[in-house]
C-alpha cells in the first residue's frame, strides 16, 4: 500500500491534481451501486489489482499523471472510491525513538490534513461536517481521526486522517461514496 505522495512531497505541502469529480463514478464511466463485473468490464485495462466482487485497483491519467485509484463495492454495488495521498510505514515496535518518530510523522501529517482542508474548501466551499473521531456528529462507522466532508450533487466528496492504531500506518486519503437519501444537498 502506498500513496500518490512521498514524506518530502506532503511536508513541501504537495497538492493532488484531484478534484471532486475525480472521485466519482462518472469519471471511470459508472454509477453508485454498479455492480462489481459491470466495473470490470468497462475499466478493462486500467485495472491494475483486484479481488473479485470487493474492489478494484484502477490507474487513470489526470493533468498527465498515473493516478491510482481503489473502487470498493458491497452488496449494493459500487459503495466507495480511495486516492490515497500518503500512507505511513507500520509502527511495529515500542521502542522510544520509534514512537518520537511517529509524534512528528503525526504532526506533520495532521498539518497536511488541514493544508488540504483549506484548499477544498477554497474550490468546494463549506464542508457539511469537519471534526475529529469524539466530535459530536461524527458520522458513524468511520474509521478516520479527522474527516471533513462535503454532500455533493453526484456523491460525498471526503478528506480523511485515518490512523485507527498506532502501530498502523497513518493515511490521508481523499476518497467518495454515494449520498444516503438524508444527506443529498
């Protein structure tokens, strides 16, 4: 697992060429809910990895760079589609200076998080929740330390913080999903 940027990319404050509608399923040709085979079949060659009926690993070209891409479906389909920006090295061992590591990866990681909030919130506007895992509100079922989101036309357009353990690898991710019926804008 790894992501679009290096360290030295994220801390020069590296921003994707990603833009809400890259996120989703229009941009590969599809629909929320589309069903696992139909996906495979119309991506076709971009797919690089997969695991059938789960997701699928796609590489799709935007401002003339490979972009990888995770499309996830559940029992309803398409459910879910994840650019990973950075994604951290496990932190396996409990050692001191291993953990001093992992405070300044955070740090820098938490600020590059918000760099990236700022900057869609400048191309998007006012998100619909910005918060952390104990704020109230917090969507259920997430995984992310911070999310913010957005309820957009075709879909919920996120920028999530994800580091769930901390021997875990820290990720900051954009990512998508479809709109419940009590979110649409």
């Amino acid at each position: 697992m790894e992501g679009i940027f290096s360290l030295q990319e994220v801390t020069d404050g590296g921003v994707p060429p990603l833009l809400p509608e890259h996120l989703m399923p229009s941009f590969f040709g599809l629909q929320w809910g589309a069903a696992f085979a139909h996906a495979a079949e119309t991506l076709g060659e971009s797919i690089v990895h997969q695991r059938p009926e789960a997701y699928l690993v796609v590489n799709k070209a935007i401002a003339g760079t490979q972009l990888e891409f995770d499309l996830y479906f559940y029992e309803d389909g398409l459910s879910r589609i994840n650019a990973d920006l950075y994604v951290s090295e496990s932190f396996w061992e409990p050692e001191d200076e291993e953990e001093r590591l992992r405070l300044r990866l955070d740090h820098v990681l938490e600020n590059y998080y918000s760099q990236l909030v700022e900057y869609y919130v400048e191309r998007v506007g006012s998100p619909a929740f910005s918060g952390r895992w104990s704020s109230p509100h917090f969507p259920k079922n997430e995984l992310a330390k911070f999310l913010t989101l957005w309820n957009l036309r075709d879909g919920e357009f996120r920028v999530e913080y994800e580091h769930v353990e901390k021997e875990l690898p820290i990720i900051v991710r954009l990512s998508s999903r479809a709109l419940r019926n009590s979110e649409s804008p």
